[in-house]
C-alpha cells in the first residue's frame, strides 16, 4: 500500500485543495453567497451555517458576519495532549506531498476537532492505552465508510462532504471506529481493551489486539488464509506509529494475532527464522533427502492454522512446546550417526518420507484407502496409515487419501499433519500439545501405568506400543537428546519426567 493510501481514510476520497475561506484562507468569503464554516469550508447546509459558521451565515437569520482572525496557537484537548501537531506531521509525513492527492487536505486541527466529537475516543484508559489507540486508528485508516447520519451530515446525497470537508472526513473515519459493525466489537473497544471474545470468537482465533481491528475492517479478504501483504502492511504503518509515540516495548503484544493465528502471541515470537535454522542446521545440507523442503514460512504458516500451538501459557510453556515438538519430529526424520558433525540432534529434519516405503492400509468404511496409494511414513511427524491421512486431510482441508503425495512435496502441508497430529487426542490418549501445555491431568489408571506428566508421556502418545514400558530404549534416549538440545536453544528447563522406559503403553 503506497503512503498515501494511509491518508486516503475511505475509498472514495479525492484530491482537494487547501480551506476555501475564514480565517483558515486569510479571511477569503466563499462564492454565491454560501456560507463559510467553522473549518473553512463552503457550504449551504446547518454544517456550514450554523452557530459556529464564520461568514455569510444565513441560516440562524442574522446578519452575515465577518471571519475572525486566525487564532495564536492550538488545542487539542486530552487527544491534543498526546498527539501534538509537530508528532501529526511527523506521523503523517508525506500527507502534504504534491504527489499525494491528499495534499493540503488533511489537517491538524480538523483531526482534533473530529476526534472532539467522539467521547472516549484517545482519551480512554491511562496515557499508554491512549498512546496506542492513536497508533492503531491511524495504522488502519485505509479503511471504505458509507454512513454520515451519526455525524449529523446528509452523507447519502451529499457523499462528497467527505472529500470536501477535512473535519466531516476524519469524523466518518472515527464513527466507523468508535461504532460496532453488526456481529463485530467497535475497534475502540478492542484496543483499549474492554472487548472479552466469546467462547466462539477464541476457537476462531480472534483474541484481543490489532488484529482483530484488521479482521473487523476487512477480515473477509485478508484474514485466516496465512500471510497477506496487505495485513503486514497495516502492521508497518501501526510499528512506526507505536515507534513515534513511544510504545515499542509494547507491539509484540498488541500486534498479536493480525494474520488471525492461534493467541495473543505469534509462534514467531518464539522461534525466529535465525532460531530455526540454527535449531535444524542441517535440514538443508545436500547429505539430507530434505534439501530445502522444510522452511521456516512452511512451518510458521502451517502453525498459525491451529489454534494454541506454540501460543500457549507464558513464555516458558510455548518455548517448551516448540522444543518437545522439534524434538519428537526431529527423532521422526533424523538423519544423524554418533559421529556427525555437531553431534547426531543437529540433523534432524534430514528425511521426507520413512525409506521402507509399505502400503500400510487398513480396511476402513471411514477411510477408505484409494487404489493404488500408499500411506508410508510422509512428513515432520511420518504420518501412517489411512486412519491417519484420512481424518488429518479432513482437518486441514486437503484430500489425503487419495493424494497422500502431498504431505512429501508440499511443506505447508507436511507441516500442517504433524501440527495436526500433535494437536489432536490420538485414541483414548491425551493431545501432546495438552501434556506438554500442562493441561492434561493423568487418570488414577494412567499413574498407575507410570504415565505421569512430562515429555515421555508424548513419546508413549506417538510410539508408545513399541518403545515404552521395557526398561532402556535408544529410541527414546535420541528423542530425549534431540529435546534437550533444542530447550538449550530456546533458554528453558526440561521438565520432569522425560523418558517412558517405565510407563505402560496407552491401552
């Protein structure tokens, strides 16, 4: 989105010039006898006429009077006092450029005298949530209105007040703010914090922060299909404004969620891009069959499709999850030997599918194998068996069954089955990703099969039946060698309870 679409807060709007008359036009009176308002402006209408009109006013029946001359200063009133004019023109930098059409258009005093209009608009809550409402309202006013009844103006036969009129413009742009949109929260309820989403609006993931204000602005376009230029450039314009106004230290929390991931943080705030490459160093080494399959966007895409990974708890529980997860996945496709360089847990993610490739179906009613395909170890989490491509594809929205070549050339969705599958209670077994969150809470049966909370238990999950419940097992010794690595990384502690030497297979 160019700079200037910034400052063109609804669609429609076209290029003006500067004030026509008053004060703001070195006294000039408008043509044809109308009437000159308080902003500068001409105009017939009580917007232009009434009390507050500076010359030619009709409408109150007295005489026309005189502008009055520019006054010395400015206000702004509580909004004023957090956004002066030097921080407007520095925010909005660009926004008298000949090359923008907004030029001149656009002022100081007509955004305080809009914001004026609505009570609690920058003014809710203490300085800092003040602060960033600012940033969020103008980091979104890109945004299309259609309605002037509640600003008082005949916007239906008279749209163009708003490409006329700076303060009739900047109040649409704050009704559609302050005001909630059918079934959605206003954004000023959102960003001030006083909206609590329903038991719906979580399982959507629409948790509270900025992006939620850019689903309710245009979710249906650019919302919960992974990442969308136009969201990250609605979070560019809001990080600058955070940056002017000095809230830095809040924007990773207030910017959760825009792509519509799955809580109030990114998975991205724990593992960057640096962090994963240096977790699967050799992911992409020509040794490895996986030679750049697995990617860092595959992967963070992948994970903002469901709900709470990597996104859950404080900052210890969503490093701990990324560590079990890579950990276990990591074992799964391990292509290391005792003597590999760095050690046999830096080559995890060296493999795309398992090397005795078996047809592994199952008669099924539910999910039917398809002639001719084999449903062989594929993917970060080796995916088997029809009874596992068919419900994960249902839940990703992929045919699975009859293509499950997909999990082995595209990484998303390779990605997306082992997020599904950790994700998803497997049987009368609990999800990893609720053992590891801390969520699971193991029956009188299960303690008595050993099986107590930690990250053996998600060993049992996975392949319990053959690695669990007979004493040493080298297998579960790299599974734990690959976690412990990766919590090293990522700074957190290992838990209790790591191995599954003594627990009894899930039933």
């Amino acid at each position: 989105m160019k700079l200037f679409s910034l400052l063109l807060f609804i669609a429609f709007l076209l290029g003006t010039s500067a004030e026509q008359c008053g004060r703001q036009a070195r006294g000039a009176v408008c043509a044809n006898n109308l009437c000159c308002s308080q902003f500068g402006w001409c105009g017939n209408t009580p917007e232009y006429c009434g009390n507050t009109c500076q010359s030619q006013c009709t409408s109150g029946g007295g005489s026309p009077t005189t502008p009055s001359p520019t006054p010395s200063g400015g206000g702004g009133g509580d909004v004023g006092s957090l956004i002066s004019a030097s921080l407007f023109d520095q925010m909005l930098k660009y926004r008298n450029d000949p090359r923008c059409k907004s030029n001149g258009f656009y002022t100081y005093n007509a955004f305080i005298a809009a914001a004026r209009s609505f009570n609690g608009f920058g003014t809710t809550g203490d300085v800092t949530t003040r602060k960033r409402e600012l940033a969020a309202f103008l980091g979104q006013t890109s945004h299309e209105t259609t309605t002037g009844k509640a600003i008082g103006a005949d916007l239906i036969n008279n749209p163009d007040l708003v490409a006329t009129d700076p303060i009739i413009s900047f109040k649409t742009a704050i009704w559609f703010w302050m005001t909630p949109q059918a079934n959605k929260p206003s954004s000023h309820d959102v960003i001030i914090g006083n909206w609590r989403p329903s038991a719906a609006d979580t399982s959507a993931g629409r948790v509270p922060g900025y992006g939620v204000i850019t689903n309710i602005i245009n979710g249906g376009l650019e919302c919960g299909h992974g990442s969308d230029n136009r969201v990250a450039d609605r979070i560019g314009f809001y990080k600058r404004y955070c940056d002017i106004l000095g809230l830095f230290s809040l924007i990773l929390f207030f910017l959760a969620f825009f792509l519509l991931g799955t809580s109030a943080d990114d998975v991205t705030s724990v593992i960057s891009s640096s962090l994963f490459d240096k977790m699967l160093k050799y992911r992409n080494d020509p040794r490895c069959k996986s030679n750049g399959f697995y990617t860092y966007n595959a992967f963070v895409d992948a994970a903002k499709s469901f709900n709470g990974f990597g996104t859950t708890g404080d900052i210890t529980t969503r490093k701990r999850e990324i560590a079990a997860f890579f950990g276990q996945t990591s074992h799964e496709t391990t292509g290391g030997w005792p003597s590999a360089p760095d050690g046999p847990y830096a080559w995890g993610y060296c493999l795309i599918t398992e090397t005795n490739k078996l047809t592994y179906c199952t008669a099924s009613n539910q999910w039917p194998c398809a002639p001719g395909k084999q449903y062989y170890g594929r993917g970060p989490i080796q995916l088997t068996h029809n009874y596992n491509y068919g419900p994960a594809g249902k839940a990703i929205g992929v045919d699975l069954l009859g293509n499950p070549d997909q999990v082995a050339t595209n990484p998303t969705i390779s990605f997306k089955t082992a997020i599904w599958f950790w994700m998803t209670p497997q049987g009368n077994k609990p999800s990893s990703h609720d053992v590891i969150t801390g969520k699971w809470k193991p029956s009188a049966a299960d303690t008595a099969a050993g099986r107590l909370p930690g990250y053996g238990v998600i060993t049992n999950i996975i392949n319990g039946g053959i690695e669990c419940g007979h004493g040493q097992d080298s297998k579960v010794a790299d599974r734990i060698g690959f976690y412990k690595r990766y919590s090293d990384i990522l700074g957190v502690g290992y838990g209790n309870n790591l191995d599954c030497y003594n627990q009894k297979p899930f039933a």
